[in-house]
C-alpha cells in the first residue's frame, strides 16, 4: 500500500528521491574521498616502524615521510651511526612526481635507496615471479604493480624517466598505496637522474635493541645540529591535526547534508499528507488505530530514502572513483576491480542505513499532524 501511495504521485516521489540521492551522491563522494585519504596517511605510519627518521630542520613531514623543503648531506650516515645506541643508518630520497596542476597526489614516487638496503623501506614484501632487484651500477629499477598495470610493464621492459632510459628488472607484489606507485633504484642512480649530488631528505636510524629510542632521538638532536630525530609516537602526533580536519571536514558537510535532506522529504511528506486528509479521517472514523497512520507516513518516507540513498550510494561511488582518477592520473578503469577499497562496504551501508533512518525521522512530525486530525471537521470539510 505505501509503494502504491508513492506512485500514486510519481513526479513528486520522483523528485523527492532524487533530491536525496544528489545528497547521498555527495555524502558518498566526499567521504570515500576522505577516508581514502586517511587510509593513505595512516598507512604510510607502518613504514619504519620502532626505528627513527631523520630529517631536515625545515622539513614538513607526514607521518615518515618529508613533503616539503630540506635536504641532508649524505655524509651524515657515517656520523649518526656514530651516536652511542645507533645500529644503523640507511639513507633515502624520495622525489614526489606531480604531472597536473589539479592532481592532489602524486602520480608515482621515486625512491633511491642504497645497494642492498630495499628491506629498509619494503620489509618482506616479495616481488612477482621473474623479478629481482637493481644491480650495482646498472640503470635499472624495481616498479610497483599499480604502475604495472597502468602502462602494461612486466620484467625486461624499459621506462624513461627525465631522458634516462631504465630497465624494469621487478614488480612488486603490493596493494600499498606508496609502494603501488613507486619507482625504486639505487641511491646514487636517483641523485644522478635529479641531480640531488650526494644529498638525501631521510635516513632511517636502526636503534639497539637494549636502547630506549626516545633517548636515541634526544640524543641525536643534541649531537646533531639542524636535524630532527622523529620517533614513531612523534610522526603520528604530526599527522594527527590533519586527520582530525580532515575528519571533521567531511562529518560537517555530511550532517549539512542529511538536514537538507530531511526537510526535503518532511516537505514532501507534508503535501501528501494535505491531499489525503480524507482518506486518513475515513480510516480513523472505521476504527483504524492511531499508530497505523503512523506506521503508514514513516514507512512511505522510510521507502523514498532507501531508494534515493541506494541510488545515491551507486552514484557516488562512480563519482568517488572519477575524482580519484583525475586527482592521481591513474585510468579511472583500474578502480573499477578495486572500487571497495575507494569506497568500502561498511561506509556504504553506515550511508544507507543513515539516510533511511533520516528519511524515518523526517516522517514522524507530518505522521503526528496527521493522526492528530479531527475526524469531524475534516469530513465535513471533503465530503
């Protein structure tokens, strides 16, 4: 009987269910897109766990990783691993490559680490079958599987970066969103294509295993001039406010959103409600209860958000997906198999089930005007 209600009036049902769709299409973009994003932030804390990053004085740092301004002078390896507590030190350079204006992320990395030392960065993560790491003075380099995909590169295949040509000799076998769009080689093959001579922007700092590493960073500091010693609690307090706005951000325009959209469905319900007074008093003055014209409003709203959010959920995530992929300049075609991880199963039902329960909330005020009806005035007044 609701459904048959709602269709009695199918431009207004219509225009109802699109209104919250557009709402939910938004609510969907916008949050898949943030917690994309925080994933990413997040993720890239489980890179040099328990160890310390070193970097620049002037360096912005997200989570492990220098995003802007100061270098270090490579010969700084030998003096941290000076430091009393200091097992190792492996230097790094990552360059952030941006093709577009409008890109937000890089398109890839490419990471220079020192001949031997890949496990410093990637642990345990296995390279595809026939693969195998760069070779000492060779122009060579391990790719991620993102990249893979996306330009169709297997082993033995040659890529061009900035007039190098570069011999791809491994894939690595990865859903990371860093290593997945990362270009790794030697260090010094790095600082030769991007002309960093004997510069670096991190070093990784491998404490004993007696040592607190709290005290090691201290110590590096004051040994140390012009550097900063990151521990791992340190790197997530620098990403935390970012997160927290980022958070915030999205639950803002979520809440401004679902307001819109229950007043657009109360609206709605409102006129249906204004057109059928006398089918609600007739139902009262045969006996029908109180509450079934409750049930009966709440439940045709409950419907009209289910189907907009529904709508709303798989239009978004179409729309999450095309912003991704003009934001990294990745072919929107390699989201599609991963479209989950843009937009995860748990977010959408949390988006449904809200919506619904916005819609049922937004029924109950012209559901209360309705059974509180006279039954006298309005029979005489229609009939």
């Amino acid at each position: 009987m609701c459904l048959r209600n709602l269709f009695r009036r199918r431009v207004r049902t219509f225009l109802c269910v699109l209104g919250i769709a557009l709402a939910t299409t938004l609510i969907v973009a916008i949050g898949a897109t943030t917690s994309r994003y925080i994933y990413v932030i997040k993720e890239m804390h489980t890179y040099f766990s328990g160890k310390i990053v070193v970097v620049s004085k002037g360096a912005i740092v997200i989570e492990a990783f220098p995003i802007a301004t100061g270098n270090l002078p490579q010969t700084m390896v030998e003096k941290l691993k000076q430091v009393n507590g200091t097992k190792d030190a492996v230097p790094m350079l990552f360059i952030y490559n941006f093709e577009g204006a409008l890109e937000a992320l890089p398109r890839n990395f490419t990471i220079g680490i020192p001949q031997g030392n890949w496990s410093a960065l990637v642990g345990f993560t296995p390279l595809k079958s026939g693969g195998r790491w760069p070779s000492a003075n060779e122009s060579e380099a391990v790719i991620g599987s993102s990249l893979s995909d996306q330009f169709n590169l297997t082993v033995g295949d040659a890529i061009k970066l900035k007039d190098y040509d570069l011999k791809v000799t491994g894939v690595l076998n990865t859903s990371s969103a860093l290593l997945s769009r990362s270009i790794i080689m030697p260090l010094d093959l790095v600082q030769e294509i991007y002309g960093y001579n004997k510069l670096v922007n991190l070093i990784v700092v491998e404490p004993r295993g007696e040592v607190n590493t709290a005290k090691l960073a201290e110590r590096i500091e004051t040994e140390i001039a012009n550097v900063n010693a990151l521990t791992e609690d340190e790197r997530t307090d620098l990403a935390r406010p970012l997160i927290s706005n980022l958070e915030t951000w999205a639950l803002g325009i979520r809440t401004v959103l679902f307001i819109l959209s229950m007043i657009f469905v109360t609206t709605v319900a409102m006129m249906n409600i204004s057109e059928r007074r006398r089918d609600f008093a007739t139902l009262d003055a045969i006996g029908a209860p109180k509450s079934f014209i409750f049930k009966v409003v709440t439940i045709e709203t409950g419907l009209m958000g289910f189907f907009g959010g529904l709508s709303g959920i798989l239009l978004g995530s179409f729309v999450a997906i095309a912003v991704a992929s003009v934001y990294t300049g990745i072919p929107i075609s390699l989201f599609f198999p991963g479209i989950f991880d843009i937009t995860p199963p748990i977010l959408m039902l949390e988006i449904l089930a809200s919506t619904v329960a916005v819609s049922c909330i937004a029924g109950i005020i012209p559901s209360i005007a309705a059974a509180r009806m006279k039954i006298t005035e309005v029979l005489r007044a229609e009939y």
